[in-house]
C-alpha cells in the first residue's frame, strides 16, 4: 500500500519551477515580484456537502483548485503557487491516480504549481483543503469596497446551470438524463476566468466569484462600497440549458443558485469598449446586467415590472 510519504512522492510531487522550492522541505520558498502583494485564499471541500461520494475525482481534483483560482481572478491577481491538503479513509490507488491527475492538469494550465500539503487518514469521508497564492500590484486589486456611483456591473459566463444540476442529482427536481448532461459540466468542472480577470487590472474597480449566488455575493459588492444597484433581469446571462423550465425555478437557479465560479465586476462607463475587447481577446461570454447607484440597496427590474430577490438567498453553510 505505501506510506503517506510514498503516496506524496507518487501523486502530488512535481518539479517545482526555477526559483522555487517546492515539496520536500518544511516550508515551500515562493518568489514574488517586487512591488506586489502576495493574494491568498483557501477553501475547504467535504464529501456529503460539497461533493458526492461518486463524483469522478478527476473532476474533483480539478474543482478543488478552480474553486480558489476563482478567489484569486476576483482579487486580479496571477497565480503563484498552491498548497493541497487531503483526509482519506484509505490509501485508493486508482482514486488518487485520477484525483491527482485532475489537479496537476489544472495546476500546469493556470501557472500555479503545487508546492506542498499534507496527507492523513480520515475516519469518515473524504475532506480536501487548497491554499493559492497569487500576485497583484496593490494599486491593481480588485476589491469589493471600490465600486462607485454610476459603474457598469458585468458578469462573465452564464447562470444557473450549477444549480439545476445539483437539483438534479438531489433528486430535488425529476430525473431528467439529457438536461443533467447539458449543465453537470458546469457544476463539476468549472473554469473560472482567470486570464480575463488579470487582464482587468487597472480597468475595472471591484469584483468577487458569485460562488454563492448573485444576490447573495453582489451585496457583499453593496455593503462594502456602501451603495446599491439596479440590475435589468432580462439582461441576465441565463444558461441555454434552463430553456423549458418553470419561470420561478428559473429565477431561482438565476438569482441565488450557487457554484457559478465567475467573475461579477464593475467598471467606469468609460472602460466598455476596452473591457468588450478583453473579453474578445479572451473568447470569454460577457453581459452587462446594470449598473451601480447611490441609493443602498439592489432592486431588479424586468421591463416596468419589480422582481423580488427570491426568499431562499444565496447559499449559507450554516442556514
């Protein structure tokens, strides 16, 4: 079977790049860029609540880090390195063999290494924990407290798909084999805009991933720029995937559905045709879908009609 450092050495050791020191040591040596700050986040995944038992752990490895890429691309920051830690119940050879190969594909294609981690045996399920590390000018960071008055709100990517899938494997919604196929990818293999995102640097003002929902993570955009918005719903980047459902599920999946690791983000009216470009550049789907305002709050319209954010909210561990 191996020890837990046979297993390091087989699955998760890689050649470190130039000027740095990766596994092996106590402490991994990242370089970073004089003049920028170090950006980190860390995010932690549990078998029953953030995955399934079955999910492939290809996909899960690839998860684990797109999750907390999507961290670093809201703060416009470049990769550096990442740190990897997981909880097993047993030594699955095959398991760690695609689990790991998910990662490091990742890894390799984001510029963001894996330096070191830990391993230990669980008694129950499995439980993985990623630490990025990322770069960005300070003047350049995309904070959540820099929107102001009058900025578009843009959003990358599409809504709602994550969370019809999961619906769909909870059995929360009728089994529906083709419609799970078009919106499983989104869920288990998310892509989160990392280049567009660095590319945003010193053009757009605020950002965060609406991993929660996009109510629920635009106001934190609100709260802490002390300002509201107006958001026109039809203007909502819907996935074509959703075609066919009940409006109010719809609505739902939309507004507060999870696991949509995009970027939500704000800029001067000024910035559009630079940012259209970008995402031009990047071949990435980009909607504006309002605009910041003075007045606290977020009210959505569609057409002369008030929607209500729906009642469930965005997602909350502890709700």
């Amino acid at each position: 079977m191996g020890t837990e450092f046979d297993l390091i050495a087989r699955y998760f050791n890689r050649p470190a790049p130039p000027d740095y020191l990766g596994v092996g040591d106590d402490c991994a040596l990242i370089p970073v860029t004089a003049g920028h700050r170090l950006a980190t986040s860390t995010d932690l995944l549990v078998q029953g609540r953030h995955f399934f038992a079955d999910m492939d752990p290809r996909a899960l490895g690839h998860k684990a880090l797109a999750v907390n890429l999507s961290d670093l691309a809201a703060m416009g920051a470049r990769p550096l390195a990442c740190l990897l830690g997981v909880s097993l119940p047993k030594a699955d050879h095959a398991w760690l063999e695609a689990f790991s190969g998910g990662f490091h594909a990742l890894a390799q294609r984001a510029g963001c290494p894996l330096v070191g981690g830990d391993t230990t045996r669980s008694e129950d399920g499995i439980a993985i924990s990623v630490t990025v590390m990322g770069e960005v000018l300070p003047e350049h960071a995309l904070r959540r407290s820099s929107a102001q008055a009058n900025d578009d709100i843009w959003l990358t990517g599409t809504l709602g798909a994550p969370d019809i899938a999961l619906r769909l494997l909870q059995g929360r919604l009728p089994s529906d084999a083709h419609r799970l196929a078009a919106t499983r990818r989104q869920l288990e293999w998310p892509e989160p805009p990392m280049a567009f995102a660095a590319a945003l640097a010193g053009v757009a003002r605020a950002a965060l991933d609406i991993s929660d929902g996009l109510v629920q993570d635009l106001g934190h955009i609100l709260k802490a720029s002390a300002c509201g918005a107006e958001l026109e719903y039809a203007e909502l980047p819907v996935d074509d995937a959703l075609a066919g459902l009940e409006d109010e599920l719809i609505r739902n999946a939309v507004l507060t559905g999870g696991d949509v690791y995009q970027l939500c983000f704000t800029a001067a009216p000024g910035e559009r045709v630079r940012i259209l470009e970008l995402a031009d550049q990047f071949r990435l789907r980009l909607t504006r879908i309002g605009r910041i305002v003075p007045e606290p709050g977020l009210r959505i319209s569609h057409g002369d009609r008030a929607i209500e954010p729906p009642a469930e909210g965005g997602f909350d561990h502890f709700s």
